[in-house]
C-alpha cells in the first residue's frame, strides 16, 4: 500500500472572503500534518495594455500591482505564523490564474491545492469557478474545493463513493492519511449504473477496500446504489450525513493519451456539491493498460462509455 505525506499545501487566494475560508480549512490541514502552506496570487495580465489614466506604463502598472500582492500576502503570512504557529510561505506570480496555480503547484512539489470552490472569474450560482474547474482538471496534485458558505477546519465524515472505473479505490491511499489526522469516520458508497454487469464488480472493489479499511482500523460504513443518476445519489448521501468531505476521482481519456478529464459525473458533483470536495487522480495514469487489474480489465470495456 503507497504511503502519501501532506507536507506542502498551495493554497491559491485572492482576497476575496471565499478564498480566504479555503485558506482557514487549509491552514487546520497544516496543523494536523505539520505541513507548510504555499500562499500564492495571481496578478492577472490579460487586461493589462498602453498607459493609465495618470500616465504610468503597462509595466509600471503591472510592478505596482504585483507590489500591492506582496504587501497584502504578507500581511496574511505573519497572521498564520504567529496565530496557527503554521509555517506559510508566499508566492505572488503573474499570468492567467490557472495556468499559474498548476504551473506553481508542479514547481514547487506541492502535496495538495487548497481553493475556493467559486472563482472571481466565470462565477455562477451553484457551479464552480472556472478558476478551479480548470486547476482540477490540470493540476498533477490532489485539488481540494472549499463552498464559502461555511468553514471546515476538520473532517471528521468523509463519503468515500466508489464506481467501477479504473483506479476506483486508489484514492485510499491518498486520503488514509486524512483520515487517521482527522479521526474521521467513512461511508463508502458502492455507486453502479447496470445491475448485470456492475453489480458484482462494485462488490469486489468493496470487498477490497474493505480490506485496507481493516488493516488501517478504520471505522466505516458501506452501501450500494444502482441507478441512472450516480452523481445525485452521492450529493443525497452527503447531504444525509452532513458530510465533511466528499472524495471523487477524475477519469482519465484514453483518446488523448490518457491525460485527466472532468466527466459529466464529477462534474456534476463539483458543481453542485455543498461540501469540500477532494478531488484524486489516478496514481497510474503512466501505467500501460495491460497492467490495469484483471477484475477491471474485463468490464472496463463495458462501462467507461457509460462514466465518463
């Protein structure tokens, strides 16, 4: 079983009240892991031109504002080192938003990404910021969505939904961690669209984690629902448990060699969810797919249209 480390956590904010209770959720995760935050900005260039309006240059502007971002990050630095006694460094970088948070959560190995769920760019009630729809969908790392309507400092009940899909149950072993620091209690929901042919393939990758969860101690929960609409299902248990964190997986297309995808499924569950959710790719996205487990490799022809 991969042993994961939450040692670096990027947390992307600009100011504004959502992005600032992602950084509250993050800095409880810093405390719990004794990890370091990565406080980054982006100032934007895109609709930087000519000269303003008391005549200063578009590089003049851009130097003021980076200044401005510097100024404000470390106002917020000293506040999580001397109240959290957190350890947080600060990174003010310039471009698009998203390109420049993967490009710096790569650059700087970080563990995981931290962010509001709603972006300043591209909000719309209920759906995600396109600022995080894209950092999800490119990042390398685990990217973790906060909802500004309410702060998480801990997650104590995490819904764990699995789906036969490759890679369903790796994201274990990226969050065991989580949950041995949090104490957390699991619900694991065995998600399956067909009963003749999903049915027994859930039940085996249940059987399996249930087996981790046994050897790890973990208290957990499992349950089954077969149906048409997977994602609404997992909001419906979550909103039931008054869950602390919801943990999907994005798929993978093997049409553009084997990069990660945001499909319908996640996306919905993105878009709609009222709590964090913790979003893992798969940790063998290089491997070959003559190496993928043989119980999947037989429905995985079947069921990947249906999923993604």
């Amino acid at each position: 079983m991969m042993e994961f480390n939450i040692k670096k956590i990027l947390v992307p904010v600009d100011f504004t009240p959502a992005s600032l209770n992602a950084l509250d959720t993050a800095i409880g995760m810093a405390k719990r892991h004794e990890a370091c935050i990565l406080l980054l900005n982006v100032v934007e260039t895109g609709g930087l031109s000519g000269f303003t309006s008391d005549g200063a240059s578009m590089e003049e502007n851009l130097l003021a504002m980076i200044h401005h971002s510097e100024q404000e990050l470390q106002k917020i630095q000293h506040s999580v080192i001397e109240r959290f006694l957190v350890s947080c460094e600060v990174i003010a970088a310039t471009g698009i938003v998203s390109a420049a948070i993967t490009k710096t959560s790569a650059s700087h190995h970080a563990d995981i990404i931290v962010m509001g769920a709603h972006g300043t760019t591209g909000y719309r009630e209920s759906f995600i910021g396109i600022n995080a729809f894209n950092v999800v969908k490119n990042a390398s790392c685990p990217v973790l969505t906060v909802p500004s309507h309410k702060k998480w400092e801990s997650f104590k009940k995490i819904l764990f939904p699995v789906r036969p899909i490759p890679a369903a149950i790796e994201k274990y072993d990226f969050i065991r961690k989580i949950i041995r620091k949090n104490d957390a209690t699991l619900k694991v929901l065995g998600l399956a669209k067909d009963y003749e042919h999903d049915v027994e393939l859930i039940k085996d990758l249940a059987s399996q984690l249930n087996d981790k969860l046994r050897e790890d101690e973990v208290q957990a929960s499992v349950y089954f629902k077969v149906g048409e609409n997977m994602a609404e299902e997992v909001l419906k248990m979550a909103a039931i448990m008054d869950t602390d964190l919801i943990v999907v997986t994005t798929t993978l297309d093997d049409s553009c060699n084997q990069c990660s995808i945001i499909g319908p499924y996640t996306q919905y569950v993105f878009n709609h969810s009222h709590f964090p959710v913790l979003s893992v790719k798969p940790f063998g996205a290089s491997k070959p797919a003559n190496v993928m487990p043989k119980y999947l490799r037989s429905a995985f022809s079947q069921t990947m249209a249906l999923y993604n």
